[in-house]
C-alpha cells in the first residue's frame, strides 16, 4: 500500500490529495510527518511525499494525475 506523508494545514498536501484521486488511487496510508523527529527530519521540507514501500520508490511534490500514473506503472 502507497503511504502519503504530509503535514497538518498543508495547502500541498491538499493539492496533492486532490491528484492523487484525479490518478483513481484510493488506497493508501495517510501518514502525518508533524511530531515525529526521525519524519521531520527525512520529510520536513519535502511533504507531500508520496512512497511506494515494496520498492522504496518516493515521488515528491510537485506531482499531478499523470506522474501519480507513470509513478505507479514502473516496477
């Protein structure tokens, strides 16, 4: 399952959720970087991150639908 890393108030992170339905993708784990010290340290800047855990594959904002769709179609 993809994990979205965000941050609480997020004008990108909203955008971002907003493409990611545009791409059709509904399943993934919403994952709140805010609080967490080895997240902010990885993420801080860099939210909306969005992973793929089985290959350890991330794609940074700025994303929209088709690079969610190219993103996911790689292996």
């Amino acid at each position: 399952m993809l994990t979205l890393y965000q941050r609480d108030d997020c004008h990108l992170c909203d955008l971002a959720l907003l493409e990611l339905a545009r791409a059709g993708v509904s399943d993934f784990d919403s994952v709140y970087i805010d609080g967490d010290a080895a997240l902010e340290a990885r993420y801080g800047l860099r939210v909306p991150v969005l992973r793929d855990p089985r290959s350890s594959r991330e794609l940074g904002w700025p994303f929209d639908a088709a690079h969610v769709r190219q993103f996911l179609a790689r292996p």
